[in-house]
C-alpha cells in the first residue's frame, strides 16, 4: 500500500509532470482527484521521506517540497523531522515577510523575493535568504544557502502551496489538525451550538476559509495530526523564590554560557460562558513574545512532590485568533510580564524569572530528566523552599478572581455536570477502523472537521466510591476502613495514549491524596499494545518502581515457551509480593533471566514516601486473581498488536484473498479474544494506542553498518568507562513471506514479516525501516510476541523464505550502543553503531575510523548477495538449509499449538459451551448466505421488471 502511494506522488505529481502535460483544467483536475490521501502524522512523515527518497532517484536536479497548513496544525515540526533524517535545507516563509502585522496575512509576503531564490537553486546558483527578526520586527539581514549543499528544499509556511509557488514544487503536503482543531472544538464547547462552525472559523482564523484552505486541496499528501499536547517527552520544573537580581545571573552560568534574555506578556482568557468561580483549566493560555502569539489550552501541568510537570503544549497562532477570540466573548481575566534571564548548559536551563504584578523574582530550574534536574539543585545547593503554584495561582492569591462584567449568556445546549456521571457498562476496547458516525460529519470538509464532537476537559475529575455499602444501623464508621473500600470510577470511554497517560498520572494523585500509600497499578493488554513504554513514562513522572510480570515466570513454564499462559506466572510469590507492598513492609522481587530461562535472583523493594507508587505491568496484569489487590486498573490495545493485523490483511488483499480483521486476530493473537480481553473491559482507564511506533519520527533509532574490522580496544575507547557495559547474544531471524505477494522475481525485505529468535523470546518487524546516506533509520526496540502469535501467521499461509543466524557482542554506555555481528556463513563480522542522536553516531563512526565504509544493506541483502546465482529466487536460503528452516518451523507450530491446546482445558470449557459456539457459528453462516440471497433475487427481479417495462413500451 505503501509502495504504491509513493509511486502516485512522484509519479502523478510535482512541476516535471505539469511541464509533460498540456495546461489544461482536465488534467489539472484529474491530478487532483487520483490522489485523496487523507493519514496520520506518523504515516504522512514515512511516506514524505520515501516520497523525496525516489523521486532523488528519478529526476535530476533540486527536489522541492512544499508543507503547508494553518498555524499550529503541525507543519513546522513535520518539515524539521523529515529535514533530520533526509539533511535537507528548510526554507521558513516567514522570513519572506514585508511587514509586522499578522504572520498570516497574505499581502504581506514577498513572494517576487521567494520564488526568485528558488528558481536560483534549480539553476545550480547559491542564493541569500532574508533573515527576520520577530523581536526587532524587521528583517536584520540575509543567509547565503549554497546550492551545492540543497538536494532536497522543503518549503515550510501558511501559504507554501499558493497558486504562486506550485508550479515549482515536486511534492506538495498539507498538514491540519493540532492545535487548529483543539481550538475550534474548545470554543465551540464554551460558546455551545448558538453559532455555525464556518462562523467560527471565520472568527478565530479569519484568512482560512478564504486564502489557506483552497490551497490545501491541490495537496498530494493530506496529513490529518491529532497530536496536541503529550507528556511523553516532558517538562520537569523546580521553583523557588530568589533574592538575586537578573544582573547576578552569572554566579549561576554554566562553565561561562552566556545568559539570554527574553520578555513575554502572558494573558489569559475567560470563556463567555464562565462563572465567578475560578476554574483555570477552561481558560486559553495565550503568550506574546515581540509580534508572536503562543497560544496553549487550559493549565496543562502536573504537580508531583515538589517538581512542576509540562508538556510541550505551545503552539504559535496569528494576532488575528486573539482578536477572533476577544470578538465572540472571551475576555483576559489576567496579565503579566514576565522578564527572563536564562542559561543552560544542554541538560538543564536555570531562569531568573521577573513577575511585575508579583514585584518578585523566582528562580527556576528546567529540564527533561527528573534526575537530572534534582541532582543540578544538590549540586549547587539550592534546597527550596520550593513552590508548584503557577504564578497564576499566586497572582489570584493575591488579587482575587476579577467579577464578571455582564452575566454569562445562557447555553443551547444541556449542562453536564462533573459530579455526576453516567458510569455505562464496560466495553470492548479493541481497535476499529475510524468509521464516519455521523451523518452530519459527511459534509464537513477535510481540512475543518474538528478531530472531537465535544472538547475533553484538560483535567478529568476522577471519582471514588465504597466497595461496601454501610449498612443502615451503623453509627460508628471507621474512617481507615472506609479509605480501604474506597475504589476508583471507571472512566465510561475509552481514550488515546496522550490523554491515557495524563489521566494515568491524575489518578495515581487521587489515590495518594484519598487512600494514602500505597498505591498499587496495573497495567494490562495484548503482546506489543505499549504496556511497557506506558508504564515507564509513567515512571518517569511520578518517580516510582515499575515490576514487570515476566519476572515471575515459572523456568519449566517458558522453556516451553508459554509466555503467554497464565499458568507460567508464580501466582503465589506474585500474591505475598503484592501483600507486602500493600502493607509497607520490605519484600523481595523475582529477577527472571531469560537467555537461561531461570530465576537468577532478588531485590529488595520498599515503600516509603519517595517510593509509595508500584506498577506491575504484563498481558495478565489485570487478570481476576491480579487485579483484586490493585488500586488502579489500566488496559491498553493497539500499537504493534493492531498494525501486525493490519499488515497481514493488506497482504491478503494483495494475493486475493479477503479476511476481515476479527478472523485475522483470532488466528494470530489466539489467546486475545477469549482470555485476555474479557479481563480488559473491567478497566478503570482504557487506552487506544494509536501511536505507530514503526512510523514515527519520535522512536528513530539512527544506525551505522560496517564490515570494516575494529579492535576491542578502540571500542572502548570511544566509550564512558563509567557507565560502560557489555553481553552477548545469540539470534535467529526467520522472514515470513505470503505466496502470491507481487514482486520483481527476488526476494524483498520490504515482503517479509521478519521474526527474531532472541533469548527464548521472539520480536517482530513488519516495515522496512527506513535508509539515508549512510544511516538506517528503525525503530528504538523490537517488539515482543508470543510464539503461538508467530505459528498463527504460518497458519494463515506464511511461508518462511530465508534465516538467519548470528551471535552479537554489545558494548554501550547510555548514549551509543555497537554491536559486533557474526553472521553463519558470512567470513567477516559487521559492525553496529546505534543511536538516538544523530551527529554522536555519526562522531562515533568517525573515530572508529569506518568513513567511506559504511553499507545500508540489511544482513538479508548480504546473505542474498552471497548466494549463487542461479539460487537468488523467491527463496533466500542455500538448498542445505532447507532442512534447518523446516526444523524451526515445525519446531514453531508445534510449540504455538501446544501451548493454545494446553491452555483451553484449563479454563473449563464446557461441551455445552462448544455446542452452543458452534450453533452460533453456523447461524452467522446461514445470515449471511441469506442477505446475499436477498441481494441476488432483488437485483434478478428488478432485471426482470425492467425487461418487461421495456418490451411493453417498445410494445
């Protein structure tokens, strides 16, 4: 599906076919209409980086692309993500202003100045790019772009797909969404149904309807980005007050970093519909900065101990939306300045920070590592006391919340009150396709369909009731007893992995404040759903002990391989651990190695008040024998589980061969359905991981291959011998291939579902990853399933086409990792250089001596290449081992069916309970055969009228 997408952008698309084609409005038009891509930010940032990978191998010359969109939709951090891995010049139109009145406005972009430096690239001349300066207003100067250096031009800006410039762009991209449309259904959430929704999108964005959204349609690639706020990647904030002046903000200055001043006026705005009541989480953030506007919704923040928690929640807007907003009856309850004074030395930024209206100055400390940021006070003795009040609560502290002028105006539509909800029976949390639910949503264009009906409040209020009801007689009430029968209400609906998170966070706060320590979480779902990630983000918020269930395995259990058998956990230690902790009392934790399939140990865990938070994470971690000693029960689907089933039904489309997802999932994930699901719907939060982490630009791993040899001791010279260390592991990858699957007569990764044999567990990867220059970019990790998943595949058709096998020795420190591959038959070891920052690899490579050595062939493509020629089919693998691959596999399918076989008695199924499945089965049969029944003799009888009809008239 992939391919072909890619193929119709560069190939259906861009200036060369316009100067192929007669400028007629028919073609023109039937450009537009062959390519209604609507995909997410994940997706559109693959496909854009694939898009620009082959049309550079197409063409000759400069590749331009052009990104645009409204403000805060999402363009800017799309064109900077694909410039991180293709190392691309990015061309922001808002250099290209003439004036300093809104960035949005139309007239006052010098597009004479824009389209001459682009036509100068395409000629092979360096141009000079104007330089603007928000803060001064005015352009200060220009920045010479070499040609030489600009393969690939994006083009970054509101208008950057105008009638002007499309003509000179090879692929145009339109990105909505983001804060554009969290803005929309905020307001119409606070004003209710009294206006129409073009009404209020010619309020807030007065230029959209008329000058951006025409342009946006003649987009090739159309990216819809729900992503608003997260805190996956947060904000960890320590505040105190300081007596310093900002003059004396060097004696805190980092090894002589200069400090950087800025000044802000932050306000902040009241809906019409709002009460005296100060209720800040409904109130729109905005900040001003020179001529910018920053606009931000509700007080998105979390508040843990003595650390302030932010997402990056920012997101630029236009004068005009402040205006827009003002005008339908939002009105600034409080302003500020704010003058700060900041330095950082990369890790961690220290602010003076001046308040007018508080007349104080605080002190603050930022980074993105709680630990770091705790160890940066210690280090330079700064104790406190420490303050998590936003300057907006002090502000109100001290000043009160203003009156409203004029009475609220009166709402269309019913209120719904917070206390009392409507707790609806659980419900399946599987992951289905976005369908149109609405009827009134079908008329609605793309690029203006607000992503929620009703805008979710920023903080949800959790609520508590008694697991015992007291009874009548009682006058004495124990207040203890009564926090122990305190259980959380289940959220009724389910939500996204951001949201999911949040909330995760916020509930964990109401039990502390409510049940005291300590609280106990579990978090639940499918192989590859993101228990895992989730529970570790979470972690990183909160500061507590995250214990996986795998660490109680039984060694007789998984030799067998059954990771996914409830039967594999050691129910009883599990239970004593839980019993200890819920009791305060120190206990010890199983550590489960599973390269030897055995217990190699214990540690020590204790609760206590910087520790009063456990979270046990696992595919049974909400199973009933689990969750009853549980405070918070969480349940997570998606991620890997939900792209695996997508995958193998496009392969089946492929050859022929129509299976609808529920069929899929019942042959691959065999155990899902009926013994993990059904624990799932009880949860108190349930999750949707839409997250693509094979796609997303946010789990790049960046990676340098070699088969240039290094010696040990160069390794470990470029290594932290303070946090160096090192394994070795043995693995197998086996890639899976459906018969029939369309290819070019050789064996293709980008075919194949590969599947690693590691340390008795298996990880998949279904997507190509994706290579530049010398770097393969993938995902961070590998994805973990269970065996009887991978014999499900070979059930459904899957052919193993090729293997591999190799030893691997590791080296990391934290920031890089290299590994050293031995691969079966293959003379000359190669070399990994791994990452997450791009330039520490490439400094890495560089010093091992590997330049003009690297290769991005996958070890697939090698062992191919090795092959004689007249066996590099289909089948990837010398006639030899033939006998090997059919060993794993039947190794593979007698283990997954053995243990889904052994697993069934155990849960009782009765006869009668067969009986009555297979009842049911054959009626859905007979349903369906009698609509296609129905359909035939009503299309045949109509037919039938019809002839007869036309023979009387011709009668």
């Amino acid at each position: 599906m992939d391919d072909e997408v890619v193929q119709r952008v560069f190939q259906e698309g861009g200036r060369d076919y316009f100067q192929q084609l007669a400028p007629s409005s028919s073609s023109y038009s039937s450009i537009l209409q062959s390519l209604p891509l609507h995909v997410s930010f994940d997706h559109g940032y693959y496909l854009l980086v694939k898009a620009v990978q082959e049309l550079r191998e197409k063409k000759e010359g400069l590749v331009t692309v052009g990104i645009g969109g409204p403000s805060g939709s999402g363009k800017t951090s799309l064109a900077e993500k694909v410039a991180s891995v293709l190392g691309c010049t990015v061309i922001s139109m808002e250099n290209y202003h003439d004036g300093v009145d809104d960035g949005n406005d139309l007239d006052l972009i010098d597009f004479s100045t824009l389209i001459q430096n682009l036509e100068d690239l395409m000629k092979g001349k360096d141009m000079l790019m104007p330089v603007f300066d928000f803060q001064e207003k005015r352009r200060i100067g220009s920045k010479t772009v070499k040609s030489s250096s600009c393969g690939v031009v994006i083009i970054d800006g509101t208008y950057a797909l105008h009638s002007k410039l499309r003509s000179l762009l090879d692929i145009r991209v339109a990105v909505v969404g983001g804060v554009h449309f969290s803005l929309l259904s905020k307001v119409r959430y606070d004003i209710g149904d009294s206006c129409s929704l073009d009404y209020l999108i010619d309020s807030i964005f007065p230029l959209f309807r008329k000058h951006i959204e025409p342009d946006l349609h003649h987009a090739q690639i159309r990216i819809n980005n729900s992503f608003v706020s997260s805190f996956r990647e947060p904000i960890y904030k320590l505040k105190c007050k300081s007596e310093q002046s900002p003059a004396g903000h060097s004696a805190y200055s980092f090894h002589g970093n200069e400090a950087q001043s800025e000044n802000f006026i932050e306000m902040y705005l009241r809906p019409p519909s709002a009460s005296e009541e100060a209720r800040i989480n409904d109130w729109i953030k905005v900040r001003q900065s020179g001529i910018r506007y920053y606009l931000s919704l509700g007080d998105q923040r979390i508040v843990d101990k003595n650390y302030i928690i932010r997402p990056k929640a920012e997101f630029e807007v236009g004068r005009m939306t402040l205006g827009g907003l003002l005008a339908l009856g939002y009105t600034v309850v409080v302003s500020y300045k704010r003058a700060s004074s900041s330095v950082s030395n990369g890790n961690v930024s220290i602010s003076l920070e001046m308040i007018d209206t508080l007349g104080e100055t605080f002190m603050v400390l930022r980074g993105t590592d709680r630990k770091v940021v705790g160890a940066e006070a210690s280090r330079m003795g700064i104790s406190g006391p420490w303050i998590t009040k936003s300057y907006l609560e002090m502000i109100l502290e001290t000043q009160g919340v203003p009156r409203l002028n004029t009475p609220p105006p009166l709402s269309n539509t019913p209120s719904v009150g917070g206390q009392e909800r409507v707790i609806g029976a659980p419900k399946p949390i599987r992951v289905t396709p976005n369908l149109v639910k609405r009827l009134e949503d079908l008329s609605l264009p793309w690029t203006r369909s607000p992503t929620k009906s009703q805008m979710e409040p920023v903080l949800a209020t959790w609520q508590f009731i008694s697991s015992d009801h007291p009874h009548a007689d009682s006058s004495v009430i124990d207040s203890s007893a009564f926090r122990d029968n305190l259980q959380l209400v289940p959220m009724p609906d389910s939500c996204d992995l951001d949201r999911g998170l949040l909330l995760s966070v916020q509930a964990i706060q109401a039990l502390l404040e409510n049940k005291g320590l300590p609280v106990i979480v579990g978090i639940g779902g499918p192989s590859g759903s993101g228990k895992t990630s989730l529970a570790h983000k979470m972690a990183n918020i909160v500061g507590c002990e995250v214990i996986s269930l795998e660490s109680y395995y039984k060694s007789d259990q998984v030799k067998d391989f059954k990771y996914d058998d409830f039967s594999s956990l050691d129910l009883s230690l599990l239970s004593k651990n839980i019993h200890d902790i819920r009791n305060c009392r120190r206990t010890k934790v199983p550590l489960f190695d599973l390269e030897t399939c055995t217990r190699s140990g214990f540690k020590e865990l204790q609760v206590s008040e910087d520790c009063g938070v456990v979270i046990f994470e696992g595919v049974y971690a909400l199973h009933p024998d689990i969750r009853k000693s549980l405070d918070l029960w969480i349940a997570v689907v998606g991620g890997v589980h939900s792209h695996l089933i997508s995958r193998v039904q496009r392969d089946k489309n492929r050859v022929g061969c129509f299976m609808s997802q529920n069929e899929i999932m019942m042959t691959v994930f065999p155990m899902f359905q009926q013994y993990i699901e059904p624990h799932l719907v009880h949860a108190h939060l349930k999750i949707r991981n839409d997250f693509d982490p094979v796609l997303s630009p946010e789990s790049s791993l960046f990676i340098l291959k070699s088969n240039k040899q290094v010696a040990y001791k160069d390794i470990l010279g470029i290594l932290d011998p303070a946090k160096f260390c090192s394994s070795a592991q043995n693995f197998t990858d086996i890639y899976l291939r459906l018969p029939g699957t369309p290819s070019n007569g050789q064996l293709a990764e980008s075919e194949c579902i590969r599947v690693r044999m590691c340390e008795g567990r298996f990880a998949l990867l279904i997507r190509e990853p994706i290579r530049e220059g010398n770097f393969i970019i993938q995902p961070k990790v590998d994805f973990d399933i269970s065996i009887s998943t991978v014999a499900g595949l070979l059930n459904l058709g899957y052919q193993a086409v090729a293997y591999i096998e190799a030893s691997a020795l590791i080296y990391q420190d934290g920031k890089i990792l290299i590994e050293v591959d031995h691969l079966q038959d293959v003379p000359n070891p190669y070399i990994q250089i791994k990452g997450t920052n791009k330039d520490v690899v490439a400094a890495a490579g560089s010093s091992l001596s590997l330049d003009g050595s690297y290769t991005t062939k996958s070890y697939l493509q090698i062992i191919l290449e090795s092959l004689p020629a007249f066996e590099r089919s289909s089948i990837g693998i010398h006639s030899h081992q033939a006998t090997r691959l059919q060993q794993l596999v039947d190794f593979i399918q007698s283990q997954g069916s053995s243990s889904i076989a052994e697993s069934s008695p155990r849960r009782g199924v009765s006869p009668m309970e067969v009986v009555i499945e297979d009842l049911q089965l054959r009626i859905r049969r007979l349903e369906r055969w009698h609509t296609i029944n129905t359909v035939l003799w009503t299309f045949l009888m109509s037919a039938l009228v019809g002839y007869s009809l036309y023979q009387r008239k011709r009668q």
